[in-house]
C-alpha cells in the first residue's frame, strides 16, 4: 500500500508533514482535499474533518499534525527532527505548541476578515492581541539562537514554525519582518532549503 498524505496546498499543518516527509525520504503520494466541499471518503478517515491526515503503508491512519510527526519521528527515526534528550525534546514541543497556536489564530483571523471585513470585532481584537503577544517570543529566542531550539540544526519546531509564519505571509501580510529582524533572517535562511521552497503556500484564493 502507498503512503498517502492528505492535504490542502495553502494548509500550514499539512506543510509540517510534507517538509518532514521529504526530509526524512519517505516515499508518499499527496491527495488534495476541497475543503470546501469535504468528500465523504475524507470524513470517514478524518473524525477532526481537517487537514493534515496520514495513511501508511500498513494501513495505519493518523490525523493532526503534530500526532502524524511524532509518529513519523517514532517510525523514521533518521534524521531526527526532534531531540532524544527528554528535556529538550519537551522544550521543542512547546515551541512546536506556540507554532501551531500561532498558525491556528492566523487561520482564525483570516476567516474572520473574510466573514465580517467592516467592524472591528471583540473577537477580532483578542486574535489580534494573541498573535502580536506570541510573535515576540519567537524574536526573542532567535535573537540568541540561530534556531529555536539553540544548537546548530533545525528540528521540529522550527517546521512548525515556518509553516505557521508562511501562512501569516499569505493570508495577512508580511509586515512582520520589517518589525522582526532576527525571525526574517531565520525564515529567509531556512526557505534556502528545497523541502521548504518547494512547499511555500500558493495564492489561490
Ligand atoms: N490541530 C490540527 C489543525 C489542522 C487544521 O486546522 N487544518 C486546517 C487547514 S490548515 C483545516 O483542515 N481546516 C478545514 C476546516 O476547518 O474545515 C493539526 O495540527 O493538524
């Protein structure tokens, strides 16, 4: 059986998984999901009804993003996207956690302002406040490391990371990096790397 990951192409969470994937070398196949019009087929392997979802080759299917990583970490150990020392690899799924918080208030804010563009709203105002006050620890941290996680290599969070910025990119705007400067040159260093160009979300809609 191939490997199949489903996914949208603008999704931040199926864009963790296809970076790991290609990392790793793991052959698989990408099937788009409308995520517009789910098809039952989907439903049926997505109790969540998103996206990102995983089918191995052993039939074993695994949806989330950070689920489907763990396993994939777990099942293709190498390289090694998250630390083996107990601590640290604890340290990189909070980062990875802040990442996907990030990525899911951009989703968030995005559908908001495209639901309701004329006043501003409390709830607009509380995404707003949320994604402003997350922001800067990132810059902070990669003020004194290279990479989230310190070290000389790129793990897990900093994929989640990137996607989750990406996506602020594409759906808000990119004013963040005239106000961050270390988080610019982390992103522009890291999108130097095929899996990462390869996977930048398309403009569709
Ligand atoms: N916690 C989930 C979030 C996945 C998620 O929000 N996926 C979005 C696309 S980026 C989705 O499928 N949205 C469709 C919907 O909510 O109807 C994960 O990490 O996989």
């Amino acid at each position: 059986m191939t490997r199949i990951l489903y996914y949208h192409p603008q999704s931040n969470f199926s864009r963790k998984i296809r970076i790991l994937l290609t990392e790793k070398k793991v052959d698989f196949q990408l099937q788009e999901v409308n995520l517009r019009d789910k098809p039952p087929s989907f439903l049926e392997i997505s109790p969540i009804a998103k996206v990102p979802v995983f089918m191995d080759e052993d039939g074993t299917i695994i949806w989330d993003s950070s689920l489907i990583a763990e396993y994939i970490e777990e099942k293709y150990p190498q390289p090694a996207f998250y630390p083996s020392n107990f601590k640290e690899r604890f340290s990189c799924r909070k980062w990875e956690e802040l990442a996907d918080t990030l990525g899911d208030n951009i989703i968030s804010l995005w559908l908001m302002n495209l639901t309701n563009n004329v006043n501003p709203s409390f709830f607009r105002t509380r995404l707003e406040n949320s994604i402003n006050r997350l922001i800067p620890f990132f810059e902070n941290q990669l003020s004194q490391t290279e990479y989230l996680l310190g070290g000389d290599t790129w793990s897990m969070a900093d994929i989640s990371a990137l996607c989750s910025f990406g996506y602020y990119d594409l759906r808000l705007n990119e004013d963040w990096k005239l106000t961050y400067p270390h988080l610019k040159i982390w992103f522009e260093k890291l999108h130097k790397i095929e899996s990462v160009k390869s996977t930048i979300p398309p403009k569709m809609f």
